[in-house]
C-alpha cells in the first residue's frame, strides 16, 4: 500500500479512537516519524497530506532536512544529548524529550544567545523500565517550576513511551499516569507552563493512548512499513 492510502486509512483509525473516547478528532496531531526513511520518503508523505514530521537522531535530520523542501513542522522526539543543542534549536518546532535540568539550561542559553523560545515537552518515564529515557514522575514536577524561569523555552506539555507490552491494562496505566500527572501540574498554576499537550502512543499503542487523552501521536510503522536498515 502506498503511503497516502496507509496515512488516510491511519487518520481515520485515529478519528475512531479520539470519537469513541468522547474526543474530538481535530485536538489529536499526528507525527509521522521518519527515522531511516530518506528525504524523498518524507516528500511522498507531506504531498499525502502530512504537516508534522518527527526525527529521532540529530545526526539523521540534519543530514535528511536539506533535501526536504515542501513545508512541514519538524520534532525532534528522540534523546537529545547536551553537546548537541546548538544544532538543533530554531530548527524544530518541537523538541519532546527534554529529561533534565541541564538540557533545559542548554536549550534555553542557545535561544536567548539566537533570540528563539523553543517549544518543548518534559520525556517522563511513565512505565518504569530502566532501559528507557525519561523523568521520575517527582523530578517532573519539581523540573517544571525550574524552568518556568528559564526565558527562552515554553513548556506544553509532557511526553511518555509505552512500556513493551501487549497489555492493554498496562498500556492505559502508564499513559493514564502521564495525563495525571499533568493535570497535577496543571492545578498547581506555574506561571508560563502549560500542559496542553501529552505525547504519547506509537504504531502498536496510538488508540489506547487516545482513549487516556493523548493529543500527539508519533508514527512510523503504520504510516512507512518497516524501517529500513
């Protein structure tokens, strides 16, 4: 199947999903992730009609981005190592994966020394699994105050990856968390942060992750087929 035909049929899933939960569909963003596909791929997929385009390897985007001249939105949802800030800010219009102080000081020294506010969302590791990047749920609520003072990001939100499981109850527990969580830091009134936004549901776990209140989903998979090496 082509990619308009796997991205219209993916669009419609996601109607469903946002629809039966009580949701309006227009609230929930696709990305559509690119990692190992080529700058021609992710031409294909803007002319089907994608805005949003997710990256997960600086390396990779930078290296992929000069060869994609349609419009689109770039993220970068993949782990963001300090010593690589200066490449990436003013070139994303979202950086999900923010998981620590430090890389928000980064962040936000780049874009006062450039004059941008980067858009950002705290990665929280909602599933607990060692092998993944993300805050503890209380870091990400003391984080939030700490960068409230930092002037060159705005916080919208928070980001979590589902644990490996096919445990739907799982599933809904670790993205459940995450919505909680952020009402929790909705409540508490932190001047300039916002938490409009949850990031959360990937190929395998976007409609229960609609269902807990995600309004991005990140898609690969469903929308390309398998990566390539």
């Amino acid at each position: 199947m082509s990619i308009a035909e796997n991205y219209r049929r993916v669009k419609e899933r996601v109607a469903e999903a946002a629809v039966k939960a009580g949701r309006d569909p227009s609230g929930i963003t696709i990305v559509a992730v690119t990692k190992t596909h080529t700058a021609e791929t992710v031409e294909e997929a803007l002319a089907a009609g994608v805005i949003d385009v997710g990256e997960n390897r600086v390396q990779e985007f930078l290296s992929k981005e000069p060869g994609v001249t349609s419009p689109c939105r770039w993220h970068l949802i993949g782990h963001l190592q300090t010593n690589k800030v200066n490449k990436v800010v003013g070139k994303f219009s979202m950086i999900h994966s923010v998981d620590s102080l430090k890389l928000a000081e980064k962040l936000s020294g780049a874009g006062e020394r450039d004059g941008i506010t980067t858009d950002i969302l705290l990665e929280v590791n909602t599933s607990g699994e060692e092998s993944k990047f993300g805050l503890e749920t209380d870091r990400a609520l003391e984080l939030c105050t700490e960068i409230a003072r930092l002037p060159a990001l705005n916080l919208r939100g928070l980001m979590t990856v589902g644990p490996w499981v096919d445990d739907t109850a799982l599933l809904s527990k670790a993205f459940g968390s995450l919505r909680r969580l952020g009402e929790k830091i909705e409540e508490k009134g932190i001047n300039g942060i916002s938490m409009e936004h949850l990031s959360m549901g990937m190929t395998d776990d976007f409609e229960i992750a609609i269902a807990e209140g995600s309004t991005i989903v990140r898609l690969g998979r469903v929308i390309f087929g398998a990566r390539r090496v």
